[in-house]
C-alpha cells in the first residue's frame, strides 16, 4: 500500500514541482542561458553559466554541454565562468581535464557548487587533484554547514575563489543552525585571506554586512544572484557598496532554488512556492513579463554592474 501512495505521489507532486521550477532557469539550451548573459554583459556585469543537469543524463552529454559553453564563452569573449556539479561527472579528474582545456587559454573560472554535505569531501580532492592542471578553480561554501568556517581555510590556503551561499542541505550534525550566522562566520575567516569572495545571497542586509567586512579588509569580492529571484533591493545594495554584480545564470533541467522543508524556518519560501507555481514561466503572458522586469533589473542605468572595489 505505502508503494501504491509514494507512486501516486511522485505522479502527482513531480509534475508541480517542475512547474513551480520553470521561473528559475533561462532555458532548456546554453542558447537561452547565452542571451540571458549577453544583455548582462553589455551592462558591464558578469555571469556564471550552470548546467542544470536531470540525473538520468549521461556523462556525455555533460561534457558536451560544458564543452559548448567554454568555446561560446571563450569566442564572444564574455566575462563569464562555468558552474559544475563534481557528482555529474563522477568525481572523475580525466574527465574534466579533458573539458576545461577549452578555457586554459583565458582560465575561464571554473567554480564547483555545492551539494549535499556527503559529497563534500570527494569534491575537495576532485578540486585539489585539478589545481596543478587548472588553477581558476573555485568552490561553493554552504553558511549551513559547521564544516564550512574550516573549509574556507582551506580553499583561501590553496589561493582559490570562494562563493559563499546560505545553503539548502542541512547539516546533519547541526540541522538548526541559523543561516545568516553561519553566513557571516565563513565570511569572516575569508577576510584578508581569500583571493575572491562571490557574496552570493538576495538578502539586503547580509549582502550589505558581508560586502562592507570583505571590502574594509581589502578582500576583492562580489554579488553574485540567482536567475529567477528577486533583485532590485540588493542590486541597490552592490551600486551603493560599489562592486560588481555576477548573475547565476542555470539552464537545463528546473529546480527549485530553495527547499519546501525550510518553510516553518523561513514562511516567505511557502509564498515562493506558490508563486511560483501560479506564474511560472510556463504560462507565455507572464513569462515574458518576468523575462522584462529581470532584465529591466540589470539594465537598470542607476546601477553600476560593473562597478569593481
């Protein structure tokens, strides 16, 4: 009986959550996810392109992708870097030698998003492995994690960039910890140590605390946000502060860019969702109004995206 409902579950609960997940991605193809960074770029900002990829696909179709937009990235000349998954690919070096060849020649940034807390480790030795073949690396760090304030040690020991996140997987050791704390904490052990912080968050206030610590300690470090989410107030943020915006571009499969479970913690996620789910990008009409105010929102001649400190 418990399979029939779990069944019945996933038949019903996929559908909508896929949905609710259009508004986050510019597309299906690196073409939409390319237009989307061209109209960013010409305002002087900078993008991240990231695959979103189904788990069902092939690593081949992986590499295919991320080959594309390497040379697409290094033709146009766009001040662009590439997200990437290490679980796509295995965890395997060869494989990733082989792709991030492309973008030797510019060393295109190459930063590695993070997952879930188990994955942690093998993508560590993934990145510490690639260094000595591909210095412009990068890692995510969760401000959910207790591991993360160690491992912004680590990355700041190996000279690498460093995007700085809330998180969605919860630490299992420490499955209440206050996001905005933990946030500021790896922050603050990046200060006068990190080569380059991305400051990747929409909230206003940690945006602006965050970027004030990394500047007064003459840390480079930007804004990085997330297609999809809201924008103008902490876009206002990075003008007044003065560095520059990186948008997070994903194409490829939707997903949620936030967790339904984190709804008694944070109530706004619960009205996410239902916007979400209500005015997705799967209906034309609203669509294309979301698809103007976003680039209204980065077009915006008040703002400086490509502002740098």
């Amino acid at each position: 009986m418990s399979t029939i409902l779990h069944s019945l579950k996933r038949t019903w609960w996929h559908p909508v959550l896929r949905r609710a997940a259009q508004a986050y991605v510019a597309g299906p193809d690196l073409t939409d996810a390319l237009a989307v960074c061209r109209a960013v770029c010409r305002r002087g900002g900078a993008c991240t392109l990231g695959y979103w990829n189904r788990a069902e696909d092939p690593v081949s179709t992986i590499m295919e992708t991320h080959r594309a937009a390497l040379q697409a990235v290094t033709t146009e000349g766009l001040p662009c870097s590439l997200s990437v998954k290490a679980p796509a690919w295995r965890f395997s070096f060869d494989l990733l030698r082989e792709v991030l060849e492309r973008g030797r020649q510019r060393a295109i940034p190459v930063i590695f998003d993070s997952l879930g807390p188990e994955v942690a480790e093998a993508t560590f030795s993934l990145i510490t492995q690639l260094q000595p073949v591909y210095p412009a690396l990068g890692c995510t760090l969760p401000g959910r994690w207790r591991r993360s304030v160690r491992d912004a040690d680590r990355l700041s020991a190996l000279g690498l960039r460093v995007r700085v996140v809330k998180g969605q997987w919860t630490d299992p050791d420490e499955p209440d910890c206050d996001t905005r704390t933990g946030f500021l904490a790896v922050i603050d052990r990046l200060v006068g140590g990190a080569s380059h912080v991305a400051v990747a968050t929409h909230d206003p206030d940690l945006a602006r605390v965050a970027l004030r610590r990394l500047r007064a300690a003459g840390t480079h470090c930007e804004l990085e946000l997330l297609f999809g989410l809201p924008a103008r107030r902490v876009l206002q943020i990075a003008d007044e502060e003065g560095v520059r915006v990186r948008l997070y571009v994903p194409y490829g499969a939707s997903f949620l860019p936030y967790r339904l479970s984190h709804i008694r913690q944070t109530p706004h996620v619960g009205w996410w969702f239902l916007r979400d789910l209500l005015f997705g990008r799967a209906c034309s009409q609203v669509r294309a109004a979301r698809s103007a105010r976003q680039k209204a929102a980065y077009a915006n001649p008040r703002l400086r995206l490509g502002a740098e400190n």
